[in-house]
C-alpha cells in the first residue's frame, strides 16, 4: 500500500510539473537567433580612499543608479560589506556594486558608454583608493 501510494504521489506530481511548464511562457532571455547568450554579472567592490566615509559611499552609489539607463542593463544593486570573523571573507571594502548585464556585448558597450565614463570620472576615480572588478559569464 504505501509503494502505491509513492508511485501515485509521484505520477501526480510530474503530471503537475509538465502541466505547468507546457503552459508557462519559455524563458528565451538567453537565447539570440538560436544560439545560447548567457546573461553577465559585473561585480565592484571598491575601497574609498577615506575608508568609511559615508557620504563617499553614497556618491558611489549614487553614480551606480544612473547605470539602469544604459541599454542592456537588467538590474544594478549595490551595498556595504558585512563584517565577518571568517578568515575566507574579504569585508574590507566599502561598497559594493553589482550590474547584471542581458550578455558579454552588453557588458562591452556599457563599459565605453557615456553615463559609466562620467561616473568613472567623477566619482569612482577621485573617490576610490582601490578597486577590484569580476565579471562573471551566468551559467543554467
């Protein structure tokens, strides 16, 4: 009794499972002309030169929100550093600010847009004593 009440959970539950995906819309956002384009995180830590200087740090992120505008910007997010005793954790920087890209040519023009040179020149440059910099190819 308890194998066929598995086996008929289990037949209900794939039933639902293909039921739902046939109806869903498909998830297309990575594919351009058949061929797979997977989606791009960029990744910003930056260390101020004044290293816990509030007001730098909301010029920083202030500059960050002005990149949604760009074209193949999905979404910009951005925060401070959690403190941790991990002896594998780097809380050492100030802000942080994370850019999904719809891919790797949106992630290129971006960088020579005219929004992110302006923020690069008058924010991150005479604010940041360091910067370091991941860009990250998403993968399903």
């Amino acid at each position: 009794m308890k194998h066929s009440l598995r086996v008929g959970c289990l037949s209900l539950l794939l039933i639902a499972m293909s039921c739902k995906s046939s109806s869903a819309p498909k998830d297309t956002s990575w594919f351009s002309a058949g061929k797979p384009t997977p989606p791009i995180t960029h990744v910003v830590l930056v260390w101020l030169k004044t290293p816990g200087d509030q007001a730098a740090r909301e010029k920083v992120i202030d500059a960050s929100k002005t990149f949604v505008g760009i074209p193949g910007v999905v979404s910009v997010r951005f925060g401070e550093a959690l403190p941790s005793t991990r002896p594998v954790v780097d809380s050492s920087f100030d802000v942080a600010v994370v850019i999904r890209f719809t891919d790797e040519e949106a992630l290129r023009a971006y960088d020579q847009h005219p929004t992110h040179r302006k923020a690069v020149d008058e924010v991150l440059k005479p604010l940041s004593a360091k910067l370091q910099i991941y860009d990250i190819k998403e993968r399903r």
